[in-house]
C-alpha cells in the first residue's frame, strides 16, 4: 500500500472512531470509496468511509453499493466532470446527518433547510 494511501485509511480510521460512519452502531471493518476506484476514485479522506459489513455485500458496505438511495445519501457517488462529481462537494449523511467530509480527515456538518 501506498504510504499516501495508508495516510489517508489511518485518518478516516481516527475520524470514525472504530465505528461505522453510515450507521453508526456496529464495528467499523473495511474502507469504502464513495467514488469508486474504478471510476476514478481517489483515496483521499474526503472519499472514504469506514463502513461495517464484508466485502460489498453485507452490512453498510453492502447498502453503499446496493441502496436506491447510496447515491442520495452520499454513500456513493457517480463518475463525471462535474463539481458535483468530486467528493469533497458532496455531502454525506453521516451517521443520521449531513456533513462533507474534508481532505485532512475530518467532517464538518452541515445543517439541513427546507
């Protein structure tokens, strides 16, 4: 592993505390790329989450891939050119709330208005 990399997986490891960062209960196992690698994703804090469950199947880690709603929350993010397409654009619900989560690690939250 890169050391960059290894950097970027100890952040979002301190950031959730050993706890998953969608739901917030279970153990945190396995890093999740919002923008997947695949489609260019980088690892990068602000593309990361520590999620619970195995693989891409189970747990949170499963419901970032497999939700109708993974793209609405944040969990995932779909490839293009766009800001909207960059994670550090776009909010994520974290743990029942908004936030956007920052390069060095970190979240800020984000207040919702109707």
């Amino acid at each position: 592993m890169k050391v960059a990399t290894a950097r970027a997986y100890d952040a979002v490891k301190e950031r959730s505390f050993g706890l998953c960062e969608v739901c917030g209960i279970r153990q945190a196992t396995e890093i999740h790329h919002r923008l997947h690698r695949s489609h260019g994703g980088p690892d990068s804090p602000e593309n990361l989450l520590h999620v619970c469950g195995s693989g891409n199947h189970t747990g949170c880690h499963g419901k970032a891939h497999q939700d109708t709603h993974r793209y609405g929350n944040g969990w995932a993010i779909r490839s293009g050119n766009g800001p909207e397409h960059q994670p550090v654009n776009r909010q994520v619900l974290y743990r029942g709330r908004w936030a956007l989560l920052t390069a060095d690690g970190g979240l800020v939250e984000q207040e919702v208005t109707f």
